[in-house]
C-alpha cells in the first residue's frame, strides 16, 4: 500500500507545477532591440529555435567578437541596418534536406544566432534568434520551442493572437 501512495504522489508533482500561460498559434511579438518593431509570430512547438526574417546578412569582427549585420526582411520594414554581437551559429537542416536520399549533398545551411529581447504581452524576455530570409513565409517571425519554455508558455493551435499587443 505505502508503495501505491509514493507511486500516486510521483504522478501527482507534475500537476503542482506552475502551469504556462497559453497563447494562440499566432502572436504579436515586440523587439525592442530592432527599433521596437512589432511583428506577428507563429508559435512553433516543432521548431527547435526562434527564427526572424533578415536579409543582407553579414558576419564581420569586432574588438575580436564577431558580430552580424542586418536588415529585417519584413513588409514595410525600414532600410535600417541593425548590428548584433553572434552569440553561435547554428546548422539548420531543412525539411527537404532530411528528405533527400544523398546525405553529402544535403549540407546543413548556417545561420547567425543572436541574442535578442522579445517582447510577448507584459512579459519580456531573451531568447536565441537565428536570422534567415523568411520573407517567402506569411510569418516573420517564428517562436520555437526553446523560446516557448523561457516565456512559460503553451499554445492552443486553436487559438490566434490570445495575448494582449505587447507592453513591456
């Protein structure tokens, strides 16, 4: 019987934890660091990182860390051309890399990471962002499932734009 009640109270933890806050699978999005742009964001759970669409991009060195150059690749985005210090650089395989049937052929594409504050309702946070050109893609901005857990969050694929504009 003891055994039966410490198996019951294991399977009772998960249900004490803090519960996320849901939101849609589409959300607006702040950046605060990006001239304060708002964008809409799909809400990835089969993404692993966050992706935001940039074009003109450029790695150079400064005081011996490299950094980024860029520009947003968003309609009625500005020309400005913004500077980030790299935090990594990721290889992405994309989808239709994994599908292909000769391994050496399929290299993984490499993408700046950057560090950037986003901004999701009331509640700011830093998350890797890799930049890649996604302006063939209704979403410029897409939340992956790292950035999903450091804003606590769940998503109802049901849903569209549950939380308020952003206010951080």
């Amino acid at each position: 019987m003891k055994a039966l009640l410490a198996l019951l109270s294991l399977v009772a933890l998960p249900i004490m934890a803090a519960e996320p806050t849901l939101y849609g699978r589409y959300e607006y999005i702040a950046l605060p660091e990006i001239g304060g742009e708002v964008l809409k964001a799909k809400m990835d759970t089969g993404a692993l990182t966050a992706s935001l669409s940039a074009k003109d991009i450029e790695t150079f060195t400064r005081d011996g860390d490299e950094w980024v150059r860029f520009r947003l690749a968003t309609k009625d985005a500005s020309n400005k051309v913004y500077e980030h210090k790299v935090a990594r650089i990721s290889k992405i395989k994309t989808r239709s890399e994994e599908d292909a049937d000769d391994e050496e052929s399929a290299a993984p594409s490499k993408r700046p990471v950057v560090d950037l504050e986003l901004c999701l309702g009331n509640v700011k946070r830093t998350v890797e962002v890799n930049l890649t050109d996604r302006s063939s893609f209704n979403y410029p901005l897409l939340i992956g499932a790292k950035a999903l857990r450091e804003f606590g969050a769940a998503v109802n694929p049901a849903r569209r734009f549950t939380a308020d504009k952003p206010d951080c």
